[in-house]
C-alpha cells in the first residue's frame, strides 16, 4: 500500500499549514484580549505556569508528598481556567475562545493520532487528492459500485454475465493488493458497464490507501509520444510516464481507440511487460474482440494480455 510521494507531501503540507494556521489564529486571539484586558493576561500568567509547579513538586521535598501537591495544583489550575470561561463569558466571549480551534479533534490537525496511527482524516483526504491524480476525479463521484444498475441488462445470460463481474469486480477491489492481486481485462462492445466498474473499483481501491491510475490508451500514448519527441521536454523525461509504471494499479480505458503505430506498440509492450514482471496489476478495458486485438497488436503484446489477465467478457447491446 502506498499513496504517491506528490500526494503524500501535498496533504502533510497542507496539514502542517492548517495546524499553524490554527495555533497562530489562537495566538493572535490571546494577545488581542491580553492588550484589552490586562488581568487576563496575570491570570494566562498563572496557567501557564502549571507545568513548572508540577516539575517543581516533583523534585522539591518539602514535606509533603507528590500526590498531595499534584492534587492542590490540579485544583488550582481547574479553578483559574474555570475563572478565565466565566471572565470570557461576561464580556461577551464563547467560553472557549482562547482554545486552539483545530479542524480535527482527534489528531490536532496533525495527521496521527496520539498512537502513532495515521488518523481518518488525513486518510480521506489523501483519498481525494489521488482522485483528482488518478485522472477520474469526477467519475468517481458518479460511478461505484452502489449506483451500478443491472435494469440495462436481459434477464438469462446477459444478466448472469454481468452478476458474475459485477461480483468478481467487487471482490477485486475490496482485497486489492499491490503485490499480489491479478490482472484483469474487460472485453465487449461500448455501452455495456467496463467503464463504470473499473471506476468502481479505482474509487474502493484509492480509498483503501492505494495509489491508482485511470488513463485512456490515447492520452497514454501521446505521454509517451510527447516525453520522446519533444525538445523542450528532454530535461524532465519521464515525470509523465513514470507514474504509469509505478502506481499501485493502472487501468487503461479503450484501448484500441488509438491511433496504431510502431511506436504505440511498443510503448504498449514495454509498459505491460514491465508492470508483469514487477508484478503490478492492471485493469485494461478494450472494445476489440479477440481477433481484432490480434490483428492490430503484435503476438508479444496479446500472448500477455490473453495469458497474464483473467478476462472479464461483457455481453449485450
């Protein structure tokens, strides 16, 4: 499992940003109020001197026992924040208008919590960014697995075909993972659903932490194309495509669609072939039946696709 490095630093940036941006705002309050009312400020004095009284009666032997001053300390400081609230609350204050207001309670807008654990709402919020990275941003708001209709589908064999991927699907996605689940390829005329359960199954894969990339073959070939014969691209070669050979799962929509080409052909044999050999799975969907897929790629390309994927054949009109 692994979100990419570019949305892993985005997040802990702007997470770093929202946890300073609160404590500066919480800041600026105290100073405010300290300057209006000078015996707020004697009495944050007093708080704020909490944590060296307790090191001091600790260390200190004067008689009494550490339980005895730790509890008079915690006494007085519950009564002096209790005076502060009541001090807001008659000029007009909410009680807690001195307190630190992070987005998040459980993580203080830090990204983990107190175990160490990364906290849900930075899980989701990486989510999201990878949404937007994968290239389906506003499919996946669209198409999941919830909003899938079957009433598209004739009862009989149509039904039971796309039941069985629907399911296969499903699974797919909720035991994803990067290292040992298959390859899959989605065959069948335009209008039967692949599009809509590959992006099913980005949208639960992205949002069980992985790293996912939806691209069309088209776009996809003319990143190769581009990161090969553009001059003034020689200097960064590689920050388009590396992508589609690192990310936890790839998928490919329409491939065929392309135009065809000695090069694409081998950008297309490259890529499938080092994604099989690193063992990273992929989701491609064609409309071309066997035959044509055949005719159109080089016997190296489908000898791996019909060999190295389990394919999903879709049915119906």
């Amino acid at each position: 499992m692994g979100y990419s490095r570019e949305n892993f630093k985005k997040i802990k940036d702007e997470f770093s940003k929202k946890r300073a941006d609160a404590l500066s705002e919480a800041e600026n309050r105290m100073s405010q109020l300290e300057r209006k009312y000078p015996e707020l400020k004697e009495l944050n004095r007093v708080i704020s001197q909490t944590g060296g009284r307790i090191m001091d009666a600790v260390l200190i032997k004067d008689g009494k026992s550490v339980e005895e001053k730790l509890s008079e300390i915690e006494a007085e400081y519950e009564a002096n924040v209790g005076f502060r609230k009541q001090f807001l609350e008659t000029y007009g204050y909410p009680s807690d208008y001195l307190d630190i207001h992070f987005e998040c309670p459980i993580c203080s807008d830090e990204g983990y919590d107190n175990s160490g654990k990364m906290c849900k709402c930075m899980k989701r919020a990486l989510a999201l960014a990878t949404y937007d990275s994968s290239g389906i941003g506003k499919l996946i708001s669209k198409q999941s697995f919830e909003n899938f209709s079957f009433k598209y589908y004739k009862s009989g064999r149509e039904r039971e075909n796309i039941t069985d991927i629907f399911d296969y699907a499903k699974e797919y996605a909720e035991t994803f993972s990067s290292k040992t689940s298959e390859n899959l390829l989605f065959c069948g005329t335009t209008g039967l659903g692949k599009t809509h359960l590959s992006t099913a199954v980005a949208k639960t894969v992205i949002d069980s932490g992985f790293d996912v990339v939806y691209v069309t073959a088209q776009k996809m070939f003319d990143d190769f194309e581009f990161e090969k014969f553009s001059k003034s691209y020689s200097d960064t070669r590689g920050e388009l495509t590396d992508r589609y050979f690192d990310c936890d799962l790839l998928i490919i929509d329409d491939l065929g669609t392309e135009m065809s080409t000695t090069f694409t052909v081998s950008c297309l044999y490259n890529l499938v072939n080092t994604r099989i050999n690193t063992e990273k799975p992929m989701i491609i969907n064609t409309n071309l039946e066997k035959e044509k897929m055949r005719e159109r790629y080089a016997d190296r390309i489908t000898s791996r696709l019909f060999g190295e994927f389990s394919v999903m054949q879709f049915v119906g009109a």
